[in-house]
C-alpha cells in the first residue's frame, strides 16, 4: 500500500517534470547549511533525506505540542539512480509501496538506507560504472554535471559566497550553498559505491521548512551539552565528547554548525559551515549570532522579538517532555532576509495570484489572497524555528530503549537559555 502523504507530495512535482518511468527526479537542497547526509529538494514543499529508522518512527511519534517547532513528516519514498537519454546520472524517487514485499531492515547510523530492488525495472546507464571521483570542496557548477541531468535546474537567483577559514570572501559567487554541494558528492559517493546490487534507498519525506522565504537566513545549531546516543560506541561517545569540550556546546549547549545570511549591500549570502562553529569561543559565539542578525546594511532590529518568542515558547515545550533526549539533534532558526521596506519582488512567482484569480469575486472560487497593493507593506519580520534530526533521540518506552532518563532535556534547555540570553544581551545593546 502507498503511503498516503507520498502521493500527496507527488502532486507536486508535475511542474518540475517526471522521469520516463514516474519518478520524481531529485536535486542537492541548495538551502543546506549543516549536516552530514545530503538534503534533496523533492518539491517546492518538500525535501528528502536518507531514512535511519529511528528518526522516522520519532518523527511518528512526536507529541502534540512539539509538531510546531518540527518539519512535517510526509512518508517514505524508494530512491535509485537512473541514466537518462544523454548518459547524465539521476536520483529518482519513487512511492513507496509496502506490497513489493520488501525487507525490513533495522540501519544503523553509518548505514545508508537501502532496499533490494523491486519489481519495477530498473534502467540504469552504464556511464554508473564510471570513476567515480572522490568527494571535495569544489565550489564549480561544472562539477555538478556529473551529479544531475542537464534538464535538472540547480540554480539561485541569489548567488551565495563562502567565507573562508580568514574570514574573506572567496573570489568565486556560485548559485548554491556550498555546503549542500559537499553533502551530495559524499552522499552520491556513498551511494553509487554501492549502486552494484540494484540497491532503492528508502528516503524520508520532510517539509521544506523555507519555502515560504524569498530569500532565508538560516542558522543551524547543534543543540545540547552531549552529541552521542545512548547506543553510541565508546570510541564515538569519546570523540563526540571531545567536540563538546573543545567547541562552546559544554559551556553554552549550543554551537553553531552552519549559517548563511542574505547580504542587502552585496546582493548575496555569507556561509559558514561546523568547521567554523567547532572552533568559536563563547565571545565568538555571540559574534557569530550577531553577524547573523545583520544584513550587511543594518542589524535586524526588527527580527529579536519574534524569534525570542518562538525560543521561549519551544524552551516551555521541552522543559515539560519528561525523559525525552535530543542528542546530536539540531534547531533551525530562518528568518526572511528581503528588505522588509520592500514590496516588489516580494511573493515569489509562484506564489501570485494569475489574472483569472485576480479578476474573481471574493465571492467566488478564489483560493488565494489577492496580490498585494503597490502601497502595501508586506509581513515583516517574519521568523521560524524548528527542531531537525532525531536519529539518536529517545523517550521513555520508545523502541524498547533500555536507558531511561529523568526529567526533560537540560542539555537542550541549557542551549536554549544561552540563546535567549545572548539575543536578548545584542538587543539591549544596540537599541
């Protein structure tokens, strides 16, 4: 049986074009700032990511109050490689489909979901068995052709920057997050190195939590004063330990694991990736918040109070989550990096109303807002927080864990009240 959310997700992607066998050809998220595994944009609404089982059954397990501050969960779907007319390799994913009769495998961490192929045929080009190149940096679009099919649009109108272990700029401005490029060529590595035996990889459906922003600042946060599972080895327990120590997560709960902020002087983001949070210290830290905030032009005054607000409210919602633990999770807080003086461009082109819909009555069958008035002021400072990440975290009676923890996550909490201090400690200062 098809997972009901995975063919609603599907409705989506008529626009983006299907594969010669119904699939939904698949490409890097060029918004990923943090992480190890690679993001993919399945829809304009959705993104997939490699299925570890615990994080989908904390995901289907997630208590009310907290769906607020998590991405949606929207199914399951089977990805596999396909060569296209012009020898180009393509992820393509397809519904997932209990009936095929497929294994269920319990994966571990390091383990890449997978799945023995399924009925459907699977086409593969024989330019799969290529050499396949080692995973790097590389910040060239070139480089992208051998990871997607020419028909795949991989493209930003804002052109992103990195900056670099100097804090200077790279000379280089290329149309996606650097960081998201480095994730897919591991990820498209991992997989093609396994791709011998027809492997389908089982991916998680998630919200697109920043679809609705033109142009979104995010800040990726590793949250917590421990990283390691209660299933980790003692070897990764001792080197996650060790990051802690040597990073602001013992002292704050929090350190920064990726970044980028839409510059208004420049027309472009700024990135940073873990590398550069490791090695922050707590002044660091609080210079690194700061420099979120700030748009290049002028500090975002505008935006402390309603993302104190959603910290506070989420800080109440896990301080009553009994047993729960959050390690190795992250928080995402994105904010709107348009100016917010500015009505043009605003709504993206998708989203305006077309003429029929202009034209109707509000009486009659229109969905969607009228378009904005020239002198209307759009929605500022508009914010969004959400927890992501669940493959190590764990409840009382969830999957039969043997460790059990009292009272919530002040790991987390810690991190949190850091956040709100440091915030609130930039606000009052530069009122």
């Amino acid at each position: 049986m098809c997972v009901p959310h995975t063919m609603e997700a599907g409705k989506h992607s008529a626009s983006q074009g299907q594969s010669s066998h119904g699939g939904v050809p698949l490409e890097p998220f060029i918004h990923q700032v943090g992480g190890h595994t690679s993001m993919m944009r399945y829809d304009d609404h959705t993104v997939c990511k490699p299925l570890i089982s615990r994080e989908q059954r904390f995901y289907e397990s997630l208590p009310p109050e907290m769906k607020e501050f998590t991405p949606e969960y929207k199914g399951v779907v089977l990805v596999c490689f396909e060569g296209d007319s012009d020898g180009y390799i393509n992820l393509v994913a397809y519904p997932y489909e209990e009936s095929e009769g497929l294994d269920h495998e319990e994966l571990s961490e390091r383990d890449q979901p997978r799945r023995k192929h399924s009925r459907r045929s699977l086409h593969r080009s024989s330019s799969e068995h290529k050499e396949d190149r080692p995973a790097h940096d590389s910040e060239s679009n070139d480089n992208l052709q051998e990871l997607k099919s020419p028909r795949l649009d991989l493209h930003s109108d804002v052109p992103f920057q990195m900056l670099d272990s100097n804090s200077g700029l790279s000379s280089e401005k290329i149309s996606h997050n650097p960081w998201s490029l480095r994730c897919h060529k591991q990820q498209l590595s991992r997989m093609r190195s396994e791709s011998k035996d027809r492997k389908l990889y089982k991916f998680l459906l998630l919200e697109n939590v920043v679809h609705h922003f033109v142009y979104p600042c995010i800040l990726d946060l590793k949250m917590g004063t421990r990283q390691h599972g209660d299933d980790a080895s003692e070897e990764k327990a001792a080197r996650q330990m060790k990051k802690c120590e040597q990073s602001t997560s013992a002292t704050l709960g929090v350190r920064v694991c990726g970044m980028q902020v839409y510059q208004m002087d420049t027309g472009h983001y700024l990135c940073r990736n873990k590398y550069y949070g490791r090695g922050l210290s707590i002044e660091g830290f609080r210079h690194a918040l700061f420099q979120f905030m700030h748009n290049g032009t002028q500090l975002r005054k505008d935006l402390f109070e309603p993302i104190l607000g959603k910290l506070c409210s989420l800080k109440a919602v896990l301080e009553r989550q009994a047993s729960y633990r959050f390690y190795s999770s992250s928080l995402l807080i994105i904010y709107e990096g348009k100016d917010p003086e500015s009505v043009d461009g605003w709504q993206k082109p998708s989203e305006l109303p077309s003429e029929k819909e202009k034209q109707a009555t509000v009486l009659g069958s229109v969905e969607n807002p009228p378009a904005l008035e020239p002198h209307t002021r759009p929605q500022c400072g508009r914010v969004d927080v959400r927890m992501i990440d669940f493959a190590h975290s764990t409840f009382k009676g969830f999957r039969d864990d043997q460790t059990v923890h009292d009272g919530p996550d002040r790991g987390y909490v810690l991190g949190l009240e850091s956040l709100i201090n440091i915030l609130q400690e930039i606000r009052n200062e530069n009122q």
